[in-house]
C-alpha cells in the first residue's frame, strides 16, 4: 500500500480512499461504491476518460495484491473489491448462496436479462412451499449484506433481484472456467469461457485475472 504515494497525486488518494470507503458493507448498505460523476469531481477531472481511466489502471496497479477497483459502466458505480482466499470467500458465503449468485449472473450478464424474479430462483432452488421460501430468503441475505445483489422495483408485486458492480466482478475468470468445464465435462479454454460469460467487455484487453 505505501507505494500509492509514488503512484498517485494527493488528491487522487483521497479519492482512493474515498473509493474503499464508500464500497464497505458496514458504511453504506445498499449503495456502495461511488458514481463516475462523483470520482471525476473529486479529481477534478469532469469528462475526461483518458484521466479517469489512467487513475483506475494506476489504482490497480500499486494495490493490486490485495484489492481491485472496478468502474462498472451499466450500473455507474466505481467500487473496490477486497481479495480474499478460498477459503475465506467459503466462510462469507454458503454454497446455496453462491450457486443463487451464479445462477442470477448467468441470467444477467451471459442471458441478459435485466433482473431477476424470486419466483424464478423459487422453480429453480426449491419448490413453492413457506419452507423453501424461507431457505432461499435466507440465502440471498448475505448476499444483499456483502452488496453483491439489490431488490429491484418492478411494475409489478413480484419481488426481483439485480446484480450490482460487485456481484458481477466477484467470479474471477479461473473459477468461470472451472465452472463451465464441470458442467460441459471436457476442458475449455480461457477464450471459449470468456465468450461463453461476454467477459470480454468488462476487463481492459490484456488484463490477467
């Protein structure tokens, strides 16, 4: 972390540091991150996407070991996602929890859906009794709580879910693969995984992961 100092001007920490702040769960429940529009003013740098992407590369470069900050242009926000172990992502979240996670990202990001409803996660995961209502409303909990998900208004009664920035980027590229080789049972490579999930557009060409 000291080697921000080196990387960024004194108000571009301060923006970083504003970043991290805003993207914790305990600080600001249900709206992490901050928009572009508020990043751009504090850097004193309003509509000028060479700046604001040249902040973002440098950000990521001095911190890359221990976090990632990620501009998600569909839902405007700017957050930074903290790495974690395997096994310390395991005691965040359940299997159930994880497979709703990964069920609602194929849904939006690879099927591009705009949202989606908790009937569809019911005929999934469980079928229509209180019971199961209970388990998945139980399982989507935390997933709200860690931000990677939020209620979204529809027209109608029926309740629906969205991905926010931090859902969509906490399924690194190796366990995409994983994932998809599992279920296909033969092995793939990275480009066929990367098609597969339209993960092309939401990384920098020649970023690793």
């Amino acid at each position: 972390m000291h080697s921000l100092k080196g990387i960024l001007t004194e108000v571009e920490e301060v923006a970083f540091m504003n970043i991290l702040f805003s993207s914790s769960a305990s600080i600001r429940s249900g709206n992490f991150g901050l928009s572009r529009k508020e990043v751009e003013k504090q850097l004193q740098i309003q509509g000028d996407d060479e700046k604001f992407t040249s902040f973002i590369t440098r950000v990521n470069q001095a911190v890359s070991r221990y976090f990632r900050v990620i501009y998600d242009e569909r839902r405007d926000q700017v957050v930074a996602l903290m790495r974690v172990s395997a096994r310390a992502a395991r005691n965040t979240l359940t299997k159930e929890s994880l497979a709703i996670l990964l069920y609602m990202f194929y849904q939006q990001e690879v099927l591009q859906h705009e949202f989606t409803l908790f009937d569809q996660l019911l005929n999934a995961f469980g079928n229509e009794t209180t019971r199961a209502n209970q388990r998945i409303l139980l399982n989507i909990d935390p997933l709200k709580k860690i931000g990677a998900i939020e209620e979204y208004e529809t027209n109608s009664q029926e309740k629906a879910y969205q991905l926010t920035a931090i859902g969509v980027h906490m399924f690194s590229d190796s366990f995409l693969r994983r994932t998809v080789e599992f279920s296909q049972s033969h092995q793939l490579n990275k480009e066929e995984v990367l098609k597969f999930f339209r993960r092309y557009n939401l990384y920098q060409k020649g970023e690793n992961e």
